[in-house]
C-alpha cells in the first residue's frame, strides 16, 4: 500500500498508508492527522483539506485539474504557494508511494 508523509509545520511528521484510490486527505482524516479538516467530504467546496505538496513531489503530483480546486485555493485560510493542493483532488496511485506533504498552519 503506498505511504504518504504528512508533516506539521513544527517539524513532526506521521507516515501512513494509504490504500489506492483514496485521496491525501481522506488518509489523514482516518489516522487522526491535525490540521487536515475535509470538512466538506471531498466535495470540493470547503479547501480545509488545504496541504502543500513537497518540493520533491510537486512534479508528479502535479497541477489542479479543476476550475474548482483553482477557485478554492484562491481563498484558503493559509498562505497560497505554488505548491498548494486540495488533498481531496490528491488521488492515491502506485506512483506516489513515498508522497511527502506538508500540513499547513491554518483552515479557517
Ligand atoms: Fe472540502 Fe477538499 S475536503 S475541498
């Protein structure tokens, strides 16, 4: 089952598998990982799931596909980066084994 890192702004980190064809975010809501909310199930329409993927990641993960996801993460609660993503839209895959992610400092 392939890994992701989540690491908290403080520097601590939680590695968790999470199963394919569930998202970044659910993986966080079910091993109990602060500060990812997903307060609208992965509807695509709170961006508490707010994340940033690491440098090293943002290649194969990368950009948003939907209009959506483009249109909350002009207003999340933290600061936008280039690296923001709505770890809703982060579907699992093989190929992101080992994706390291980085939990931002805000929500709301
Ligand atoms: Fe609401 Fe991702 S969980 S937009």
């Amino acid at each position: 089952m392939p890994q992701v890192t989540y690491v908290q702004s403080d520097g601590t980190s939680q590695t968790i598998e999470v199963p394919l064809d569930e998202n970044v975010m659910r993986g966080a809501l079910y091993n109990g990982v602060e500060g990812i909310i997903g307060e609208c199930g992965g509807g695509l329409s709170c961006a508490t799931c707010h994340c940033y993927v690491d440098a090293e990641w943002t290649g194969r993960v990368g950009a948003p596909q939907l209009q959506e996801e483009r249109d909350l993460l002009e207003g999340v609660a933290a600061e936008r980066r280039p690296s923001s993503r709505l770890s809703c839209q982060i579907a699992m895959t093989a190929e992101l084994d080992g994706l390291v992610v980085h939990v931002p400092d805000a929500q709301y």
